[in-house]
C-alpha cells in the first residue's frame, strides 16, 4: 500500500457540543494550520458557553479501536491529548501510544473547565502523572492544572519557572506553562523548559474570559510540530496563533465567555 503524503494530526480528547472547547476546537486548529485533522472520542459532553452539564465516556475498547483505525490508515504526525476522564482511560490511551510509538505527542491535561467544572476523576491524577507525562514531547499546562500535578501554589514568575522544572522532572521531555492565571496585569507570560533551557514568550493580556484557549494551543503545538517545526519554534508560533484567535474572539451563545476565532489569522479575513 502506498503511504500518504498528506500529514494527519490525531486528537484524542472530549469533546465540547457547543463547538469552543475540545475536539471541535483542535480541528478547526488542525484546519487553519493545513493539517488533515484526526479525532478519538475520549469523553462526550453537553456543553455550552454557560457551563458543562453532562459527561459521558465511551467504552475504552471502543477508544481503543478509534487510535487504531486512525493509525492504521493516515500518516500521523502528531497526537495531542485533552480530557481523559478516568484512569481506566487514561491506561487505554497509554496502551495505544505505547502500541503505535507517535513521533510527537503533545499532553494537555485537561482537569477543569473555564466554567469551574471538575472534568478529571481524582483517581486519573496519578495514572496521568506515571503514564502519560512519560510519553510526552511537551506537556502545556495552566497554572491551575500545575498546581494540582504538582500540590503546591504557583503565585509569581519566579515560581512558574520553579513549576515547570519540576514538571518536567515527572517526565515529560518538556513543558510549556500557561501564565495566563497569574495575578496582575501586565503581559501573559509563557515559560517553555526543554532539555536545552528556557524559552520566554510574552503577549499583552487581553480583557474577558474565554474558552477554549487550552485545547486550542495544544492543538497549535501539535499540527506545528507534524509540520516539521522544532518544538521551540512550534510553541512560539501556537502562542501567537492563540493570541490573534482570542483577539478576535466572539459570543455565540448566552454566556460571558469568548470563543475563540480558529481562522482569523488566515489569509482575508
């Protein structure tokens, strides 16, 4: 059989209903970054601009199946992970990575939704911690979702770059920490720590609360790394694609959160 040439990214997430969050966001990133988009339902949710009212997981031979038919078909690249409810998913979700050995693997941890939602079993942080954050090329936390990995607060730059050493420490090859929960107002502040040291990227902070940011920078991450950029490269450029998404950003329900605009940076619009 003759090997694609067309480059697939594969998401292996929740997904969101109301079309911000989760799988909807990480394809239409995949979209706007010219990459074929893949996707693994790991969770199903009723959700909207207002909150998250219902969650339910598949069978885990069926998300199984789902990473199979994707491998044993496309030319993936890349895999980004969100939310992995349970540990019982989350060992399914190893046990496929570890089957078919992705060149790049980008893990969001997902834990809570913008709303306050708790998306994540409290049973799933320590499989999360031993068998995914191995397997990761980089991992893109928010501040909250390090704070839970690693028991401690995270209240100042100083301390972010703390955080994201110890992250890496849990295993992953590397970390790019979200500063955008940090007190103040003055620029986010992103820190990348790799095998090679840090990388700082700043963007001014922008007003409103929006949804979707999470998903859609990992998502950035990985569709630039199957297009063959360096992971310190790829982390730059998805930070300043989330950006102009926020900024762009609109209300298309009743809620107070932005969504994000995943093809404002596209070419006439």
């Amino acid at each position: 059989m003759q090997t694609p040439s067309v480059i697939s990214a594969l998401t292996i997430a929740g997904s969101d209903s109301g079309g911000g969050a989760g799988i909807q966001a990480d394809l239409k990133t995949f979209a706007a970054h010219g990459v074929h988009g893949l996707s693994a339902l790991a969770a199903l949710t009723a959700q909207h601009t207002r909150g998250v009212t219902a969650v339910h997981v598949p069978p885990v031979d069926f998300l199984e199946a789902q990473v199979d038919a994707c491998f044993d078909d496309f030319r993936i690249e890349a895999v980004k992970l969100g939310m992995l409810a349970s540990a019982a998913v989350i060992e399914a979700v190893a046990r496929s990575l570890e089957r078919h050995r992705p060149r790049h693997v980008v893990v969001d941890p997902v834990m809570v939704a913008t709303s306050g939602a708790r998306l994540l079993e409290e049973d799933a942080l320590h499989a999360l911690r031993t068998r995914l954050l191995p397997l990761a090329t980089v991992i893109t936390p928010n501040l909250p979702e390090a704070e839970l990995l690693l028991g401690r607060k995270i209240e100042d730059l100083q301390a972010m770059a703390q955080a994201a050493d110890a992250l890496r420490e849990l295993g992953a090859a590397a970390v790019l920490l979200k500063g955008g929960h940090l007190p103040g107002g003055g620029d986010v502040v992103d820190i990348l720590v790799d095998a090679d040291g840090e990388q700082r990227t700043a963007h001014p902070r922008l007003q409103g609360e929006a949804h979707g940011t999470g998903c859609t920078l990992a998502s950035a991450v990985a569709a630039n790394l199957a297009r063959g950029l360096a992971l310190r490269e790829a982390c730059r450029h998805a930070t300043d694609y989330v950006h102009e998404a926020l900024r762009a950003g609109l209300r298309p329900g009743r809620g107070d959160v932005l969504v994000l605009d995943h093809f404002a940076t596209l070419p006439g619009r």
